[in-house]
C-alpha cells in the first residue's frame, strides 16, 4: 500500500515491464531504508 504514493508505480507511467519493476525496486528500497534508520 506504501508503494501507492510514489506517483510513478501508482498510475504505472512506464510502458515497458522493465522500467515498471525497476521502479517498484528502487521505491521499495526507499521505504525500506526510511523503515531501516528510524530503528537504528
């Protein structure tokens, strides 16, 4: 549900399956890394 407010992943503005998973990563490795310092 978090990846929703990346505009980019939420509307799917890439065309190619590709450029829509690197997306996918490089927001999910955001929120991780957000995740990860507010507990350290």
């Amino acid at each position: 549900c978090k990846l929703k407010h990346f505009r980019r992943v939420a509307t799917r503005f890439d065309k190619l399956a590709r450029n829509f998973l690197a997306a996918v990563l490089l927001a999910s490795a955001r929120l991780w890394l957000r995740a990860y310092e507010s507990t350290t």
